[in-house]
C-alpha cells in the first residue's frame, strides 16, 4: 500500500503518473526475486491509467506473476484506490540476472 503525498502530486491535484508506476516498480522488484530467487532488472514497464488519485488516498497494488522463462520473468499488476476502484494496470518484463557482482552483495 501506498499513500498519495503532497509531494507526488501533479498541478491538478492527482497523483502524478510517474509515482504510480514507480509504486508498481517497488512491487514487481521484489516479487521478481521470489519468482526467479535472483536478482532481476527491468526491462521495460507499461502503465494505464483509469482515474486519478487524490492527496490522502491510499494505493493498493496486486500482482501477479504470469511467465518466468530461464532469462526472464513477465508480470501484470492492478492498482486500487481507498475505495476499491481501479485506478491503473501495468505489465513488465524483467531480466534474471545469472552472474552478479559487487552492486549485488555477492
């Protein structure tokens, strides 16, 4: 879940695009990892957006794995708002990084 702040919102009063798919993002990373047990980065992110969201809202992403091949991994997720409404979709691709170095802990 995430808060719509002051500070990720647009000159009409919404949240501003950039921060929603940025919400999906912290929710694909981790989920990418349970599903490939290895760090992953993104390849590509789409988003659509239905409706707004306004300051004091709170942001619900559910996601779901759909595809993870041996170099990639394919993801959709859904995006609500305090009332339950869909708010955005989003899809990534991400690539499985096999081999990784110090900026991974390894």
């Amino acid at each position: 879940m995430f808060p719509v702040t002051q500070g990720s919102l647009n000159p009409e009063g919404k949240m501003q695009g950039g921060f929603l798919t940025a919400a999906f993002d912290n929710v694909f990373g981790p989920l990418s990892y349970l599903a490939a047990r290895s760090p992953c980065v993104t390849l590509d992110i789409h988003t659509q957006y239905f409706r707004g969201l306004t300051i004091g809202e709170t942001v619900t992403i559910v996601a779901e794995v759909i595809a993870r091949g041996q170099s990639s991994v394919f993801m959709k997720a859904e995006a609500f708002n305090s009332s339950q409404k869909l708010v955005a979709v989003s899809s990534t691709n991400l690539l499985i990084v096999k081999e990784y170095g110090p900026a991974f802990g390894q």
